[in-house]
C-alpha cells in the first residue's frame, strides 16, 4: 500500500536549533541501532519508521554496524525510503556513521580515512541515497592523528556526500580538539552524539559546557539506558525485551539488569506517577528539560512505544523539588 504520511505530522513536535547552526532538529528523533536488522520483522521496522514520521520524527539516526548483521539495518532503511519516504527526502534529516568494526582487516575499524571514506560510500549504496545529513565519526580513535580522521570529515562535507559533521562519545578535551580543527578546515562541527540518561550523567561533567562554548548540538543516546528506564523490567524480565532477547553488539544483557537498578526505577516511577507521566516518558522530558541538548534519539522496537515516548513532551518541566528527589534517588 501506498504510505501517505500524515498531514498534520508537522504540529505534533517541537523543532530545536541544532548548535549555532541553520539546521533544527525534532526534540525526538528515531534510532535504528535495534530492531531494524535481518533479524528483525521488516514490516514492523517500516510501521515504526512511518508512525515516527507521521508525529514529525524527521530524523532517523542509523550506522554502518547497525543490524545485526552489520550493515543490515542500513539495507532495510533503504528499501523502505525508496518504498514509502523518496518523495519526502528534503523532509528528512539521515544521519550514519563509522568508527566501529565492521569489516575484516585492518581498513574496516577505527578513523582512518581510508577506513571512513569506504564506509560512507557503502552507507550510501546500502540506503541508495546520494548524500547523508550528517555524518559521524561514532568513537574516538587513540591510535590515529585527529586531524586526519576530523580532515576525512572535512572532505565528506566538500565533496557533497554530506550535508554536517558529527562526533560520538568523545570526552570534552577530544571534542574542543576536534572543534578547533574542524573550525580550522572550515567545516564547524554540527552536532555530538553522547551516551546520556538518568543512570549514566557523565556529560553533565563538562561535555555539556564544552559543546554550549563551540555553539555544537547534542542528540544522547540510549535515553532510557536501554529499557531500564522504562515500565518493561519493574516485575521482571519479559520475554519479548532486548535484554530477554541476546541481540549482541551492545544491547542490554539479563545481568545488566540489577536489583539495585530496578530499585531506582521503582521510586523513579512513583515520581514519573505524581508527574501524570509514566517512567519512560519521564525520563525523556527530564533530559530534554536542558536548553543545550537539540534532540533526544529513541529506540523504539514497535511504534506503539513511539507513540508513547512522544508524550514526553507535554510535560519537559520540573519543580526544584522534583530534581532534588531524582537527584536523591540516582545518587
Ligand atoms: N553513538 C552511539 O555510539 C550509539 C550507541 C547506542 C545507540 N545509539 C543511537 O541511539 C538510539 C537509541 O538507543 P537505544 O535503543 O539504546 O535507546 P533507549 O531509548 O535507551 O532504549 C530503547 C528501548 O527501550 C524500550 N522502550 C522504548 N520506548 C519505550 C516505551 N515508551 N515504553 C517501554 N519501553 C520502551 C524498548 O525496548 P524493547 O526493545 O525491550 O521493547 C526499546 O527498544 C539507537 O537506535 C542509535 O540510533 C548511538
């Protein structure tokens, strides 16, 4: 059937400026890390990313070692754009990215340019698109010279292969180097993509500051630390949970679920109650409540919790109280 999206999609979300840039960015965007592998129900994938889009989820956020396997999630997203988002292209921001494993040799890991170069133009043929929106480097590489990789980053924006340039999970004195340099070649970095929820506040030790200082965007990752802030593991494990489910390549495992964890989701979701919001929706708005972070990526595996996670925006404010209680429980 053909998708038509709907008409009011454009309503239904908030658009940040993204850094000191021209580009906005829905506050929610959509990550396709899990859920969109050959392993995965391709029809479920195609109704996540449509309902996404009909609530003004302009952005998919995907990677060169996304699946599994490797590549697959790429694959997949590809032929639902040409199936149902072609039309829509100019109203989509696509991002990928490299800096992981994914493939044998020493060419296929890291940020050397003659890894990434490769990469984007696999990403580019796997998605059959003829540029991304924003290209990243998706770790900190120790053993290769930052200008080199933040230079590769540079030319993928001149040659037209994409549109900004993203880092990942570097740590605040790397990304400020990074800035300088990509600011030097003349392509300022648009955007970083750390790891930040309510179990894990590493950025809110400087990272935060360093991006406002360099007018750079933040998207985090994982926002409900993979489920855990959730309603899903409050009773249990589920059998239809990523952590139930032994997807690998970082997805959450069955002891990474600990009493102490779910012990703070509890008292977490007492609060998120009192908000009129449930633990999932909570969490989301208690990131996005920072004026520095531009988006937040969700990782949905059906689109009903899309739908769900959406509500977080009618409420992203806090009473101090509210803080000093959250604050309390996570510390
Ligand atoms: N740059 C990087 O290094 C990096 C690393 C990781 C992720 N990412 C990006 O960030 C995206 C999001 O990461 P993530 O998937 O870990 O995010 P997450 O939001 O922390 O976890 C998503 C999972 O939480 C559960 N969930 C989501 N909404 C829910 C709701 N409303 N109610 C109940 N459960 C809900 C689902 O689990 P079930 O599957 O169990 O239903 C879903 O798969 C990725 O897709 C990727 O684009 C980037």
């Amino acid at each position: 059937m053909t998708y038509i999206p709907s008409e009011d999609r454009y309503s239904k979300m908030i658009y940040n400026r993204c850094g000191k840039s021209g580009l906005l960015l829905p506050a929610l965007s959509l990550g396709l890390w899990h859920n969109f592998g050959d392993i995965d129900n391709f029809e479920n994938a195609r109704n996540i990313l449509q309902v996404a889009f009909d609530n003004g989820i302009t952005h998919f956020d995907l990677a060169n070692n996304y699946g599994p396997p490797v590549g697959s999630a790429e694959s997949n997203f590809g032929k639902i754009f040409k199936q149902d988002f072609l039309p829509y292209r100019d109203e989509l921001v696509i991002s990928t990215k490299a800096g992981w494993g994914m493939w044998a040799g020493p060419y296929g890991d890291w940020g050397s340019k003659k890894y990434l170069v490769a990469s984007l133009d696999q990403s580019l043929k796997r998605m059959g698109l003829a540029y991304v929106d924003i290209f990243y480097h998706h770790r900190p590489d120790p053993e290769t010279p930052l200008e080199e990789t933040m230079a590769t980053l540079d030319l993928m924006v001149r040659q037209g292969k994409a549109l900004y340039i993203g880092i990942s999970s570097y740590e605040p004195k790397e990304a400020a180097q990074a800035f300088k340099i990509l600011k030097e070649l003349g392509t300022p970095c648009l955007i970083h993509q750390p790891k930040y929820s309510m179990f894990d506040r590493w950025v809110e030790d400087g990272l935060l500051d360093v991006l406002e200082e360099n007018g750079v965007g933040c998207i985090p990752f994982s926002p409900l630390a993979q489920g855990l802030l959730t309603n899903k593991y409050l009773h249990g494990i589920p059998e239809n949970s990523r952590a139930a489910s032994h997807r690998g390549n970082g997805a959450i495992d069955e002891d990474e679920i600990s009493e102490e964890k779910i012990e703070k989701a509890l008292q977490l979701n007492t609060i998120a109650e009192e908000r009129g919001q449930n633990l999932a929706q909570m969490a989301l708005s208690w990131i996005l409540k920072d004026p520095r972070i531009t988006s937040v990526i969700l990782g949905a595996s059906k689109s009903s919790q899309v739908l769900d996670s959406i509500k977080c925006l009618e409420n992203c404010a806090f009473s101090a109280q509210e803080l000093q209680k959250i604050n309390q429980i996570l510390s």
